[in-house]
C-alpha cells in the first residue's frame, strides 16, 4: 500500500515539477551579488532550528513563566509538523529540484533527500502563527524572516514552488489546528 501511495504521489509530483522547472530555472539562474546568496544561505541554515530555538530561549529569558506555555506550544506544534513532513517526504521520495533538473543549481547542502513539501517553510508558518498567537509584537521579526526562508528554498535550488506552498499550507493547518486545543 505504501508503495502504490508512492507511485502515485510521485507520479503527480513529477507532472507538477516539469511545470515549474521553466519558473525555477529562471528564478535559480538570477545571477545574485555573493553577498545576496549569503543571505538566503543564513535564513535557511537559522530556518534549520536555530533561529526558533533562539526565539524561544528569549521569550523564556525575557517572560519568564509567563512564555512556559507559548514555549510549550511552540514545541508541540513542532513535533506535530515534524512528523507529517517526515512522513510526507518518505511517502512522495520527490526528488530535489537540483537532482532532477541538470541546469538548476543547488546554492547549499540539503538536510535530506526529498524535496516535498519543504519541512523549513513548514516550520517557519507553525512557528511564526503560534509565536505570533501569543506574543502579536512579534510579527514585525518572525513574518519577514518566514518569508526570507521560504524564498531562500527556491532562490538555493532545494524545493520547488509547489513544496514551498504545500510547507506553508500545512504549517498553517499545524499551527490552527494546536491553537484551537
């Protein structure tokens, strides 16, 4: 059964990805200044993890007990996004933009294989709606930097436009569906 959902998801993605290679390839042969890639390299390696984990650190260090439970939160929605990335990656095997695509260039390391749907973008809409559910001052920091990271996906060569897209609309699902509770 598992395998057949592969076939079939791999397959979908597959006519989807020859759509917006044209796109990609446009967008990831933009000849940026160095010190431009450097950044969309910086937002995706802080998107690993750091930068939520530095937030959180500060709203415990700044709140005190009061940021417990938007900490808390944060976590749980996390490891629920964790999960259905995971598992959607290891269910779709889409390959990266990169490997499937010879004039499309990778700008960075991958932190895994597959391409679908981009677990950064993912986290970053999690993290940014809860963050910004309990602490709204917030979003002026975490909304531009979700942004930064979900453009840093495509601009380095790692996810196609419909990963990033399908990460965002799963982090939001994530993050309402943890508010509601």
């Amino acid at each position: 059964m598992q395998r057949r959902l592969n076939l079939l998801a791999l397959h979908g993605l597959n006519r989807l990805a020859a759509r917006e290679h044209a796109w990609l390839e446009r967008l990831n042969g933009v000849r940026l200044p160095e010190w431009e890639i450097g950044l969309f390299r910086l937002a995706s390696r802080l998107g690993d993890g750091v930068f939520w984990y530095a937030l959180m650190l500060t709203l415990l260090a700044w709140y005190g007990w009061e940021a417990i439970a938007a900490v808390l939160h944060m976590i749980v929605a996390g490891l629920a996004g964790t999960l259905i990335y995971k598992w959607l990656k290891g269910a779709t095997e889409r390959p990266r933009p990169y490997q499937a695509c010879p004039t499309i260039c990778c700008l960075t390391a991958p932190l895994d294989r597959f391409s679908f749907p981009s677990g950064h973008t993912l986290h970053a809409v999690v993290f940014s709606l809860v963050a910004t559910a309990h602490y709204p001052a917030l979003g002026w920091l975490v909304w531009p930097f979700t942004a930064l990271v979900a453009a840093s996906r495509l601009v380095l060569g790692l996810h196609y436009m419909s990963d990033v897209l399908v990460g965002a609309l799963l982090g939001a699902a994530v993050a309402s569906i943890t508010l509601m509770l």
